[in-house]
C-alpha cells in the first residue's frame, strides 16, 4: 500500500481500522522526502524526531482506545514564517538563519491539540516577498509538475510539498496571493482566510493589514478540515475574530442551493494579456457551474486596474516599518567577530547587518517602503494608496449586493521557467495582477486547479463576501 497519497479522512479511517500505524505513515513521509526532496527542495528543515514523538503519542491514543480527532496523526508541512516551538524559523532570510522559535504560533498551538504530525518547515520568497520561490536566500524550489519551472510563491515550497506527497497539507501564508499563486501554478487547493478568521499569531510579519496564514491541500474537503481546526478568535491577536458570534448575525444556515447561487464573472479579469490557455481553463471552469444551475453574472470591479500600484506601495510601506527590527541588536544576525564594522559606531553596525543579510528585494522593498512613507511623499503615495483602497473595498461591495460568490482567474500565467522573471521585478510583481485586490479588501478566496488536458496547471478562484469562507468550500466542492 502507497502510505504518502492518502486524504484526511482516508488517515482516520486508516489509522481507527488499524491498517497502518501513525509512525508507520509518518515513516513513510519522511521516505517519500528523502527520495524527492534532492530534486524539488520544498523543506528548509526537517522535525523528524518531534514527528516520531508526536506520531507514537497517537499511536498510544489508539492503543487506549481513546477518541481520535480528525486531524490525529496527519502529517504536515509549515511555511517557514509560522513560529514552532524551538524549531529554526528562518522566513527564508539569511538574517534569521540561526533563529530558533520560542513559542508556537496560534494555528500550531491548534494543530497541535488535533495531535496532527509536524515534518518540516518549507521553503519561501525571503519574508514572503515574491512570486516563485526564487527569493529564498536559500535556494529555489522546483515545480513538482515541471522542473524546470518555479511552483510560483511565495509558499512555494508548502505548495510543492502538498503536490509530491511529501506531506498530507501544508500551511501557508497569503499576504497578495502566496497561497493561491503557487496553488494555481502546481495544480493545488489553497484557502485564503477572511482577514480576521485565523490568528496571526506567531507569523513573522511582512505587511500586516494584509496577510493571513491560510491551507494548502489536495481536495477542497480537506482544506474545510483544516481550516475548521485552526480559524477562530486567539486572544495573542487582537484582529482575529469570533467567529461564533459573527454566524449568529449574519450567516445564513439554509444549505447551499447551486440552483439559487449567482456567481458574479468580473470583466476587469479578462482582458488583453491573460494566457489563451488560462482563460480557456477558467471559462470551463464557470461552464460547469452553469450546467449545474448556477446563474452566471457579469460584474465589473471598476478599480482593478490600481490594485497592483495600490497593494506594493502599502505592502512596501508596511515591510519598511516591520522590517526596521532586524536590526543585528534587538533581532537578527549579528556581525559576526572579524565583520567587525569599519567605522564602529551603532549605524554602521545596522547598515552591515542589514546590507548583508537581507536580500535585494527584501532591500529593494524597504527602501521604497521608507520613500512612499517620508514627509513630502506620505500624501501622494501611501495616503492616496489608502483612499483607492477603500474604492477597491465598495467596489467588492457593490458586487455582493448583485452576486453571491465572485469567480476569476488567479494568475494570467501558467508557471514560468526558473530564472525567466527574476531579473525583471515589474514583470514579477505582475503575476499578482489578480490576487492582490483580495488582500486590500480582506476577504476569503478559495484557490481551485483547473487545466486543459495534456498542459500545465492553472487555477480560478471563488471569492467571497467577508467570512463566508463555508459558501465558497461548497461551491468549491461541487466541482
Ligand atoms: N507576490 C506578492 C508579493 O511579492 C505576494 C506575497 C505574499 O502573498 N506573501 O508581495
């Protein structure tokens, strides 16, 4: 029996029928790693003896005829900017090559408690800036379905480890599209939280206003498991939200009636541009819906076209000010004995450390991050990015008065050649085109893997109104 392609269910089943044992499956993981990994590079580090620990505590679970939950004994991968306890969390830079986690994040603290199975950190765009995985300091990640091509990013390395059956689910975290991006470039499944849905406990932080640690699986269900298991109010972040208390309000509890769902078809998201290829795969995508009774809408997001200039210039203000303290004294690497700065004195010091350890986009974002907030510049930049950000937000508005769930593209390309962007950052930042207005407005987006036969995979997303993340997995589920 193949132990490293099974779904959650089939591990439940599996381990409750005692086909297998957890350290059994675990086991057979971690083979499955050490056979694919030389090639595809998706883990950063390995936790095999924590793995084997946490695989014979349920073991012993089973033994003692105790209540399994849902998540016990599955294997998963964690991007390494998500905080476990006293694991390397390096956020893919140089500057915390040798950081060790001092506590658990929110989600793992959750994950934890479900008894689910830690193999290893993944690999990701320094900070999660980027689009490919070519920005880890690291080292890049191959695309599973094509080595020669990235796996996009930035959880590049989460996404195709999901994709080599290198772990079960992974985590991810979504600050303009890292989850989604990778997903449609590998041919996976990945959740977008609702701003506020997840605590961001314990994720290391690049543009907060914007990101959320979200689940990247094989099949929409399992995704709905995982995410069930870690959303929810944490009290260590004070914008995550209860999510009890919203249902009770607003959330309708009739069941999904395909038949009565409007699904609103953005035009902005279809123009001059976008691979043949991918809107052939995404306009299937929308046929099936209207066979099974949906009613098809077409709506305009009228601010689109600013959402790209909008999202980097608030994404590089926010890394500018969160970034500021890696600073070799209060975190980060410091100098080491014989870099002993030339002129020392405390702002050489900073500028070394920062100047070695951080990458040139880490480097390139801080400084316009600096530009776009400095007197002079605040106002025609950062101010004015905030204003059309509100325009982006009522424009998502005004579509869910008229439509229930909203259906685009992810990408307007399938995924590139290794080395093909990297020199070229306007062209890097452009495979964001349809991510980043999710983000501005905060709202859940479920990435889905749709392909023409023989070609690479592409994916179309379903968004929706803020914490409807229960509508978009079922419709998600219906094809
Ligand atoms: N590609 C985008 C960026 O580089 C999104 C990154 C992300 O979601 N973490 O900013």
């Amino acid at each position: 029996m193949d132990l490293s392609n099974f779904t959650i269910s089939q591990i439940h089943n599996g381990l409750k029928n005692k086909d297998f044992s957890a350290t059994q499956l675990v086991g057979a993981y971690f083979e499955n790693i050490e056979k694919k990994d030389k090639d595809i590079f998706a883990y950063l580090s390995l936790t095999k003896e924590m793995a084997m620990f946490q695989a014979k505590e349920v073991d012993s679970l089973i033994a003692n005829k105790q209540e399994l939950p849902l998540l016990a004994g599955v294997p998963f991968a964690v991007k390494d900017n998500i905080m476990v306890k006293d694991i390397k969390c390096t956020a893919g830079s140089k500057i915390l090559e040798n950081y060790f986690a001092s506590f658990d994040a929110g989600v793992i603290e959750k994950l934890k408690a479900n008894k689910s199975v830690i193999l290893g950190k993944t690999n990701l765009d320094e900070f999660g800036m980027g689009s490919s995985t070519e920005n880890s300091a690291f080292g890049n990640t191959k695309n599973p379905r094509d080595l020669s091509r990235v796996p996009g990013g930035s959880s590049g390395g989460s996404v195709a480890s999901v994709i080599a059956n290198e772990c079960v689910f992974a985590l991810g975290s979504d600050t303009g599209g890292s989850i989604r991006l990778p997903c449609s470039f590998c041919g996976a499944v990945g959740l977008k939280p609702t701003y506020g849905s997840v605590s961001r406990y314990g994720l290391i932080a690049f543009a907060s206003s914007l990101e959320q640690i979200g689940v990247i699986t094989k099949t929409v269900e399992d995704a709905e498991i995982v995410f069930n298991a870690i959303k929810g109010r944490d009290a260590n972040d004070s914008t995550s939200v209860d999510l009890s208390s919203i249902k009770q309000t607003k959330h309708k509890s009739e069941k999904l009636d395909i038949k009565k769902t409007r699904i609103g078809i953005p035009k902005e998201y279809f123009v001059k541009g976008i691979d043949p290829a991918v809107e052939k795969s995404v306009k299937n995508a929308i046929k099936k819906y209207q066979e099974l009774g949906a009613k098809i809408v077409e709506i305009s997001l009228p601010n689109t076209e600013y959402a790209l200039a909008v999202y980097y210039i608030i994404s590089m203000a926010e890394a500018s000010s969160n970034l500021a303290r890696y600073d070799g004294i209060r975190y980060g690497k410091s100098l080491e004995n014989d870099e002993q700065n030339a002129n020392n004195d405390l702002l050489s010091a900073y500028m070394e450390t920062r100047g070695k350890n951080f990458g040139k986009e880490v480097r390139r974002r801080i400084m316009i991050g600096t530009f776009v907030l400095s007197a002079g510049y605040y106002d025609a930049y950062y101010l004015k990015a905030q204003k059309v950000r509100n325009k982006i937000i009522q424009d998502f508005n005004s579509a869910f008065e008229k439509v229930d769930v909203i259906l685009a593209p992810v990408s307007p390309f399938m995924a590139f050649k290794i080395g093909e962007k990297i020199g070229d950052p306007l062209s890097m930042y452009l495979s964001d085109i349809f991510t980043v207005s999710v983000n501005l407005a905060g709202l859940p987006a479920l990435s889905l893997p749709c392909k023409e036969k023989d070609s690479l995979p592409t994916g179309f997303q379903l968004i929706g109104p803020a914490f409807e993340e229960d509508k978009i997995l079922e419709i998600g589920k219906l094809i």
